[in-house]
C-alpha cells in the first residue's frame, strides 16, 4: 500500500504533564509518513517547553504554531488546517494518545473505499490521568458497526464519533468550512457537516486513548453543550430523525427554567418537528402543571 502523507495536529492547552505520552505514541506509529503539527493555545503551564524539549530530544521535525495570546481552540485548529500538507488529517489533543497501529488501519480503511467516503473512526480505550484503562465512557461499537446509511441518521440524534479517534480527508476538511468560534462542540458541527455530503466508516477497534481527567465538566458547560447539540441538530435535520431527542431536551430546558435566547427559540419554531404546544407554552409562559396538562389533553 502507498503511503499517501497524514497529518498529525497535536493541539495543548496545560497538557504539559501528558504531551511527551502523546509525541511518543506519533513517532511510534507504524506509519511513517506522517507531517506534525504542533499548537498550543498560550498555556500558563510550560507546555511548549515539553514540546521544545521533545522535538531537540527526538530529532522529530514539526511545523510550530505557539501563541503568545489565548484566542480558543477553534482558532487555533483553522491556523493548523492552513499549515497542513497532507492527504489526511487527524487532530488530537495533547493529553490522549494514539495506539501504535492507528494511522495505518485509518488511512488503509479509507485508501480501500470510494470517494464517496470523507472520513474514518474508530472505538478508543479511555483511561485515567495515570494512562490506566477504566470503564469506557461510551459504546463506540454498538454505535458505530451499522450500516454507513444508517449511521447518517444515527449521528442526528447525538455525537457518536470520539474525535482523537477520527481521520479525515484534508480536502474534505477544507471543503466543510472553517471551525466555528461559536460553538463548544465545533467536532461534532464538523461531523454533521461532513455527514451531509459524505459518508462515515468506522474502524471496529480500540485505535486511540481518550483521557477522563478527574474534574468533571461544569454544570454550564454541560448545559450550554446539550444547548448546542440540539441546535445543531435542528440545523441538520430534514427528515424528522432527531425530533424526539430536540423535542425532548428543549422540553427540558423548560421545565428547568432554563432561559433560551430569542434565537434559539427561534431555531426551534422554524424546525419543521417542533412540538406547537410546547412553543406556545413557552411563547405564554405557561405553569409548568397547566402545561402537562395540555399535553395530556392533546
């Protein structure tokens, strides 16, 4: 099999302790022709030290993208995109790490399909800040070994691709537009993207290592995430696929009390699936109990 050059874009910010982990498991990649770059998004904790010290270290060449100034990782993945060269691309933060045989299954895979592919993933081991394999965080299998077809529809309903594990065509990534600054979840907005026009394979091995840090996520981060996959959602269903689960958790950000901007709301009424009695409950303000029963009612 030739071997087309990969991209490898290892993106930092206070990974200090986990980046020589992650450099390591690139070089021993048993694909070689691989292009690195490097970004760190002006981290307080010497990660670029490690880097420097690694690339001296191992006589490893690599393109540099450090800034002095935090500017967010969406910024910071459309500089690296610019500076890539290869035929694929993979990112990958600087605190997971790849399995040794991750690229060549990865480009094999999309080497040996259609052009009507745009990109691969696969299942991943998670582990803790120790590198010790815990229970996984989600079934990757079971989601991802269906049909390509189907799968489409799959990934309206909810992300079901761990993004260290993805490689894709570099010109696809280019052709899917920028990062977007707006989102947390730029990765799952790009899947949806490229899902549009292309489809999706799945590797059916553990080819990648997705750190769980011991701090969890912020209750308001988690809330604007779950905010943002509906949204998305209603972005990129035509059909009705996802109407349950957006139905589902914009229902739920009402009963919680959970305030939704005029555009969000307005993203909402123009989704063709939208629940009308929920809209009007929301549009009056409705008690919640009076809305139960109205829906109980109807």
């Amino acid at each position: 099999m030739e071997q087309p050059l990969v991209t490898i874009v290892v993106v930092s910010y206070n990974h200090s302790r986990f980046i020589k982990e992650n450099l390591d498991s690139i070089k021993n990649q048993t694909y070689k022709n691989i292009q690195l770059i490097l970004g760190d998004d002006a981290s307080p904790d010497h990660s670029v030290e490690v880097f420097e010290e690694w690339l001296k270290e191992n006589n490893y060449p690599a393109e540099k993208n450090f800034h002095t100034q935090n500017t967010g990782l969406p910024t910071m993945l459309n500089e690296c995109v610019e500076l890539t060269k290869g035929k694929y691309i993979k990112m990958i933060a600087a605190d997971d790490f790849l399995h040794p045989e991750s690229i060549e299954k990865s480009v094999s895979a999309l080497e040996h399909l259609g052009n009507e592919y745009g990109m691969s993933f696969s299942d991943t081991y998670a582990i803790n800040n120790d590198s010790q394999i815990i229970q996984d965080i989600a079934d990757y299998d079971a989601m991802g070994k269906v049909d390509p077809s189907i799968f489409k529809e799959d990934l309206l309903k909810g992300n079901r691709i761990a993004a260290l594990t993805v490689l894709a065509k570099t010109e696809v990534i280019r052709e899917t537009g920028k990062y977007d600054t707006q989102f947390i979840i730029e990765d799952y907005y790009r899947w949806l993207k490229i899902s549009e026009k292309y489809l999706i394979a799945y590797i059916p091995e553990k080819l990648a290592y997705y750190r769980l840090h011991e701090e969890n996520i912020s209750k308001v981060k988690a809330e604007k995430i779950e905010k943002e996959a509906a949204l998305l959602q209603m972005m990129f269903d035509k059909k009705g696929v996802a109407k349950s689960s957006i139905n589902t958790a914009v229902e739920k950000f009402y009963f919680s009390g959970t305030e939704l901007s005029e555009e969000y709301l307005t993203a909402y009424r123009a989704y063709p699936f939208h629940l009308k009695k929920l809209d009007f409950a929301i549009k009056k303000n409705l008690p919640i109990p009076l809305y139960k029963i109205l829906k109980k009612i109807f």
